[in-house]
C-alpha cells in the first residue's frame, strides 16, 4: 500500500493537505478493523524504539501510543518526568538529546509550551509526535475524532460541526478546526466571548454565543472541558453557572439533529460541560468509540513515521 504521508514528523494538523490526511484515515481505519478482529502486527515497528516523554499528565493518549506501539512490535518506554532528571533541572532540548543518544525512533512529546515538539523535531534525529502542546494543537486527537466521524456519518464534507464550551484554551479545538475545515466540514464554535479567540473567524469557522443557536441542525456535538488550570481569574462564572448556559443537556442536545453525535475527547468535567445522562447514552455518544479510535489512529501515525525513518535511513 501507498502511504501518502510525506513528513518525517506529525506536528501539527494545520497545513496537512487533505489527501494526506484521508490518506491517515484510510489506514487508521484498516487498523481499526484489526484491532476488532483481535490480530496484531507485530512485525512493522519490531527492533524500533518508541518512547512516550509526556511533560502533563494523561490517560488515553499515553495508553494508546503504548498500546499502538506494542501491537505493533515496538519496544516501548513510558518516561515518568515527575521521577526523572528533569527534576533536578535537566532541560527539555537535554532531556531529549539523552533519550535521542539511546537511538530512539520514535519520540511522544506533550508538553504545556505551545511549540515544545517542534523545537525538539530540529534537535533530534526521532521522529517527533505531538502528543497536545500547550494551547496549540492535538493532532492525533483530531485524526481520531475524525475517523469517529467518518464511521458514523460515513463522510466529513458538509457536515455541521459544533464545537463547544472553552475553546480559547483547547488544542483539541484548533486541531479539529484545521483538519474539519480542510475536509470541507462546516465549523461552528460556540462558546462564552470570554473564550473564544480572537482569531477564530480567521479559521473559517462560524462563532455563536448561544448554545441553541449554535446547536441547530447540527450532524455532531463536539463538547470540550473547562479547562480551569489554563485559564485567568473571572473568565467563567461557576461550574454551575457555566453549566447552566453552556453545558450540554437534553434540552439544548434538542436542537441538534435528531441523529446528532455528542463527542468529547476527555477528560469530561460531568454536570460542568456535560450532563451525564447525554455522556452515558449509547444512542448519542460516541465518546467510547473515540478512545477505541484513538488506538487505530495512533497505530496509522506510528506506521507511516516508521516508514519514513526507513526511507530517510
Ligand atoms: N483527550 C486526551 O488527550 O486525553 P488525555 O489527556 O487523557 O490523554
């Protein structure tokens, strides 16, 4: 199989041409047929090195660069920052000279300073994946979301896409924007001024304030967390508050189609941006099927990085 995947890092969403991107696709979704069938392909990463060097804390993303890896042959090492020498005050560029000097290949990066993998893609000879830096992008998240769309709706063009609640701090947001905007979806963020960004007309989507008018007829309900240790004082009232005018609920689920999907990537805050009742209902969530797609999107990213380092080599 051709892989229409020409970088020798994934770092970003914005500038991936489309066919790149529904190149991905295509591929996660083969992964995600494997993964259902319960077979493993333990050749193509086997004698590689990947290493998950995360700067902030989580659960899906580390798990499944781990499990994406090992499925795949990978030797895999899951660096605890909080017990390395980054405690003692040992720089990123050293951290990851050091982790590069033990022959790495592929190199996992979050990190809070929007920027962070980049940096690191100049000074290392791994491949570098940006595993959600600062408030700048999650590219793995939005191939994920995407392919969950796509096994839904069976297309991303001219879906209405409605992306809700604190935008202003996401890096799942301006992922998604990117990659939805360029498989010509329709984009709506809706959200409280205070957090939506200023450039965010710039991205071609449409901004709404109100989450009824932002939910009409849309086809998915893409709900983000308050993402409070971000944010400055005063930008929100409470989680009540907040909850009342921006959280997701069967009332305002209403105007949406009626075979509208509600997506979030996590961690949810339940009863701040998302009644629980929506979050758990089988015939409108999708969230479950985004953490198994993560898993075949990740597995598709390792695969064409891999190649690439063999035909770079
Ligand atoms: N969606 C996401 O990035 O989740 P984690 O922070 O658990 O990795």
């Amino acid at each position: 199989m051709s892989l229409p995947y020409p970088h020798r890092h994934l770092l970003a969403i914005e500038g991936l041409e489309p066919p790149y991107i529904a190149g991905l696709l295509d591929l996660a979704e083969s992964y995600a047929l494997l993964n259902r069938s319960g077979k493993t392909q333990r050749d193509l990463l086997r004698g590689r090195t990947l290493i998950n060097l995360f700067f902030e804390d989580s659960t899906r993303t580390r798990t499944s660069f781990e499990l994406a890896g090992k499925r795949l042959g990978a030797d895999v090492i899951n660096m605890s920052v909080a017990t390395s020498s980054v405690s003692k005050g040992e720089t990123l560029l050293d951290t990851a000279a050091t982790l590069n000097a033990m022959n790495c290949d592929l190199l996992v990066v979050r990190h809070g300073q929007s920027g962070a993998p980049a940096l690191l893609a100049q000074k290392v000879s791994a491949a570098v994946i940006n595993a959600g830096d600062g408030t700048h992008e999650h590219p793995t998240q939005a191939l994920l979301d995407a392919l969950t769309i796509r096994r839904r709706k069976g297309r991303l063009e001219g879906l209405t896409v409605a992306i809700c609640g604190d935008i202003l701090h996401s890096r799942v947001a301006r992922s998604n924007i990117h990659l939805l905007t360029a498989m010509n979806a329709r984009v709506r963020v809706v959200g409280p001024p205070t957090l939506i960004p200023a450039e965010a007309a710039r991205l071609g989507v449409e901004v709404f304030h109100d989450m009824r008018s932002g939910l009409r007829d849309a086809d998915v309900v893409m709900m983000l967390r308050l993402q409070r240790e971000r944010m400055a004082a005063g930008l929100v009232p409470s989680s009540r508050e907040f909850f009342r005018f921006w959280g997701l609920d069967a009332e305002k689920l209403a105007a949406a189609k009626p075979d509208a999907i509600v997506m979030h990537p996590g961690p949810m805050n339940r009863g701040v941006e998302i009644d629980s009742a929506i979050a758990d209902d089988p015939a409108r969530s999708v969230i479950g099927e985004q953490v198994e797609m993560g898993v075949a999107v990740r597995m598709a990213v390792l695969d064409v990085l891999s190649r690439q380092l063999l035909r770079n080599a």
